[in-house]
C-alpha cells in the first residue's frame, strides 16, 4: 500500500510484546509531539538485552520498486530505507508507542519565520556518506533537485511543490534537476553555508516537520547519483548500505562502518546485516514464523501480515504472545459515492445508514484486520476523535429501516445503483454483502466487476459511469492535511486525481485553505476532524468502513522489534538477534 494511499499509529506496542489483543478496540488518538533539540541528539537510546552481531532474514511477498529514497512511497520500501537513507527529519518512538519528530540530519525539528512560510534547518557535526565524505548542505539540495527531473515521477513531492507550483507545474522550475549544472534560486531553497538549509514556500505550511521526514528529503551524493541507476545502488547515509542485489529476488544491506550513532536519534546498528528475499506469500511467511525453526528464529517481515486464515492457530499458540502485534494503521477504507450521479444528499445519507461496515470488516479477515470505521480519519491522525454520526458502532451492519425511511421520504425507494467493484476473491465477496444491504435498505443494485489491474484508473476518472466504489487512503503523516485536502477539496478533481467522490464545495474549499494556514499543527488537528465531520454529515461524500490493522509475527531470537505508527509497519531500526 502507498502511504498517501498508504502509513501516526493509534499508540503503540512495547518493545516486542503484543500491545493488544485480536478483537480489542484500540481507536484512540496517537500520541505525536515536536521533539526538542536534546530529543534529537544522538545515540537512541539503548535497547534492554540488545546484543551485536548476526543476521537478520526478512520475508517479504512484494519485491521492491525501488531504493531510491527520491522514488519511495509504499510501505515496504517506506520501511527498508531507514535502514540506509537518513532525512532531515524523523520519527522517534519510545517504547510505549509515542511518537516524537526529530532532527535527523538536523539539530532539531526546523525553526519557522515568515508566518510559517520560511523554514531553516541546521545540518549536525559529524554526518558521513558510506565512503566517509561529509554530509553538507549541498547534498541535501541536490537530492531535492534533483526530484525536479522527469524521470523521478513515484515518490511524495509535497516539498516541491510547495516551492514551485503544484502537481506537475513545479518542475518548469528546474526542467532537468540540477544535472546540467542549474539550482533553484536562493530565494527558494537556500543554502548559505555547508551546514544551513533555508526553504521559501509560497504559502505557510505548519506541517513542514512532518513532511521533511519524508525518503525523499535527505542527501544525495552528485558524483554517485546515476539517475534512473540509482533505485540499484542508493549511497547510504545510514547505518547500513547495499551489499548485494538481486532485482526482484533479494537485497542483502550490510553494516555502514562510516555511519556514527552519537549523530543518529532514531537508529541502532545490532545486527550485522539484514537479508531481505522476495517472494513469500502471507501464508509461507506465517507457517515459517509460527514454525520457528532454525534460521526462521532470526526472520521477520516488515509488512507481510498474519495469514487471514491462520489468524486463530497464531492465538491460539502461546509461544508466539511475545513475539507478535496487532496494531491500528493509518489506513482506512472507504465507499465512495460519486457526488456528480448521486446530487441527492437523502439518498447518499440512505448509502451511509444501509452500509454494513461490520460484514465489509469481516470479509476482510475481521477483527485482525482492522475495526469498524466510524469517521472519516483513521485513529492513527493527531487529534482524531472517535465521532459516529452513522452510528455504526451500534449498527455495524448497518440501519435498513433508518436507509428506507430516508429513501422514501426523498420519493427514491427503488433508487438503482451502479455499484462497481474490483474482480479480487475478497472485492467479491464484498460484493454480495454490500448489495444485500443495499436491497433491504430499498435500493435496486447493478453490479459491475472492474478488472483489479486497472481499479484505481477506472474509479479515478471524472466520467466514470459508477455511483458507489471501494477505495483506501493513508496519511504521509499523521497530521489530516494529508488526508481531507487530497480526498475532498473540489480544486483536486481531475482524472487520476484522490478526489474520488468528486466533491466540489467551495465551503469545504475554503476551510482547507484556512486550517492549512493555523501555524501550529496542535491547533489545526480539531479543526480537520470538525471539517471531516461535517463532510461526512453534511456532505455525505462516502463512507468509511473499516481501519486497517497490522498482525504481524515474527521469530523468536529476535529482540527489538516493534511498530512504526507512522508508517503502519514492523519497525527494524532497533532489531538484534538474542
């Protein structure tokens, strides 16, 4: 999954144990805050018990589309660049699951100026590439840049754009990044000495903190930087780099002797090397870690979850109680009503009451996968509140008799509605409980299956001939300014935009515009849940069904292992085997 389509947790687990149990309701809101200078400072705290030495094994089903941090947006890759890419920016996570944004590369998180428009961040002593050079300014400005080329096109580009211009428009600034010998102007991204980096937004942007922890706001070395090459050989600025890889086969990171702690708030360097292999499906992944044989003692998998239908043997097994967690991601699924063919809100109301978000759960793998959604932010959001204007936590399979009276008071009972979905086993039967619903609530469902390889194009465009669709979204951060703007402002519609429900109001417009301006994020986060509400309760753009969790187990001579509520995955940057 993507992180903007993808990875704030709600709370985290301790260190290796299990934080909760399969069933139990964890949707509060996560614990985030702007750590200080003295939280930045390096080494991270010690880990109790953690050794050195030994390898670790990594199953994952996906290979990796890329490593080049300027490329990285899904989770998996999210997950493994923390191990050799080192941002600006990043997230320190106690062992109780808080989260704190930290200097990385930076003394701290960055001192704002100019109304929130002007942000400078002061690089550390002592900061090394893999071959020992120093990490200046200068790197840091060439690997946003150098994000200006065409040809890097699948990676987040929030800090581009607010420098440049939005969607593709920013990169008339730099054509062809900084190859050919050209810069931005000082008066955009500014870097006056090897140690300073001064960005100039157009507009304010609070968040900045956030988004500068993002893969692609970190160093990137010019004279090592091949291009399109670099996704096989990223130079590391972190506590591993590449020793081996195999593309599409496996990838073997090895200890980067170069790297220094005392500089580094959030990482450790335990093991001797992570080998990372593709190809193992959920149900081999989890029949090797529930073995826990030989050298599947020493495996994880940053994303490869607990096979749905060995989800109960895994409880079941008491063995695996300190070696496994269940965790809220940021992720959260939805029912998107298509605002421009259902123009009756009595009738998207109707859709919102008559939805089954309990059966659409348990079709999904249930309790284990994720809780029943009541709001349109995932519990994983700063100052997420869990508000239920459907009432879905008393009616999770949904209110037919509140759906019909609705239906009949706007004279739609027998409304017809072109429901699509994708061609998946789970889409389908998603599919039969979904229309069920739907036809005791007194809606006449047309069913149109949608091949699964080309799903988000068909329901991304403007025209599409459907009324209700299935589609998720993950924050890049857990601030909500990366979850309603890109789903619900109506300047966003476009083919192949998020703006899925094809909402256009311009109050809604607005109000993101003016949240978006609050100079603290602490203030802005109960203004995006009052927004969120009223779109859902005034709007009824969609409906959000269910948020996603994380089960994930893992072998049992491994420590330090934990979750990463940013990014909804296994965190490795403190792994060592016992």
């Amino acid at each position: 999954m993507l992180t903007a389509c993808s990875s704030g947790g709600g709370g985290g687990g301790g260190q290796g144990g299990e934080s909760q149990q399969a069933g139990e309701d964890k949707t509060v809101s996560g614990n985030y805050s702007i750590g200080t200078r003295a939280d930045s400072t390096g080494p991270a705290p010690e880990v109790p018990g953690a050794k050195k030495g030994g390898t670790v094994a990594v199953l994952q089903r996906d290979a990796f589309n890329h490593l080049d941090p300027g490329q990285i947006y899904y989770a998996d890759t999210l997950t493994n660049q923390m191990l050799y890419n080192r941002t600006l920016t990043s997230y320190k996570i106690d062992d109780k699951g808080r989260v704190k944004i930290v200097g990385d590369l930076a003394t701290d998180a960055g001192t704002a100026s100019d109304g929130g428009k002007t942000w400078r961040f002061t690089l550390k002593d002592g900061l090394k590439f893999e071959d020992g050079s120093p990490i200046t300014s200068q790197d840091v400005r060439w690997g946003i840049e150098r994000l200006y080329a065409s040809f890097e096109t699948d990676g987040p580009l929030y800090i581009p754009q607010w420098l440049s211009g939005e969607a593709n428009d920013f990169r008339k600034a730099l054509p062809d990044g900084p190859y050919n010998g050209q810069h931005l102007p000082a008066s955009v991204l500014d870097t006056p000495d090897d140690k300073t980096v001064v960005f100039h937004f157009r507009r304010p942007h609070a968040d900045t903190p956030y988004a500068t922890a993002m893969p692609n706001m970190g160093p990137v070395k010019a004279a090592k930087d091949t291009k399109q090459k670099y996704d096989n050989a990223p130079f590391s600025s972190g506590p591993y780099k590449v020793g081996d890889y195999k593309v599409g086969k496996s990838l073997t990171l090895v200890r980067n002797e170069n790297w220094d702690p005392k500089t580094d708030p959030v990482r450790h360097q335990y093991a001797d090397r992570f080998e990372i292999s593709f190809g193992h499906q959920y149900a081999d992944s989890t029949r090797r870690f529930l073995a826990d044989q030989g050298g599947d003692k020493n495996a994880l998998s940053f994303t490869n979850a607990v096979a749905p239908e060995m989800t109960e043997k895994v409880l079941a097994q008491a063995d695996t109680k300190a070696r496994r967690l269940l965790e809220i991601q940021p992720y959260v699924d939805y029912m998107a009503f298509n605002t421009s063919r259902l123009t009756d809100v009595r009738v998207r109301k109707a859709l919102a009451y008559a939805m089954p978000n309990g059966q659409i759960l348990q079709q999904n793998g249930g309790s284990t996968a994720g809780v029943v959604a009541t709001n349109y932010l995932s519990p994983a959001m700063d100052g997420y509140q869990p508000t239920d204007p459907f009432g879905k936590k008393a009616k999770p399979a949904g209110d037919p008799e509140k759906a019909k009276e609705l239906l009949k008071e706007a004279g739609k009972l027998g409304q017809e509605i072109v429901y699509a979905y994708a061609n998946t086993d789970v889409q389908q039967k998603v599919s039969v409980v979904v229309t069920q619903a739907l036809e005791r609530a007194g809606f006449k469902v047309e069913k149109k299956e949608v091949d699964a390889n080309i799903w988000r194009t068909a329901i991304a465009e403007v025209k599409n001939k459907f009324d209700i669709y299935r589609y998720s979204w993950g924050a890049d951060w857990p601030i909500s300014s990366t979850v309603v703007p890109p789903l619900f402002d109506g300047r966003q519609i476009a083919d192949g935009s998020q703006n899925y429900v094809h909402l256009d109001n311009p109050k809604v417009n607005a109000e993101d515009d003016r949240i978006s301006a609050i100079p603290d994020v602490k203030q802005a986060a109960p203004e995006w849940q009052k927004l969120a509400d009223r779109i859902l309760t005034e709007d009824v753009a969609g409906v959000p069904t269910f948020y996603n969790r994380q089960f994930s187990l893992w072998g049992s001579n491994l420590g330090g292992v934990k979750y990463h509520p940013v990014y909804g995955t296994v965190d490795p940057t403190a792994v060592f085997v016992k």
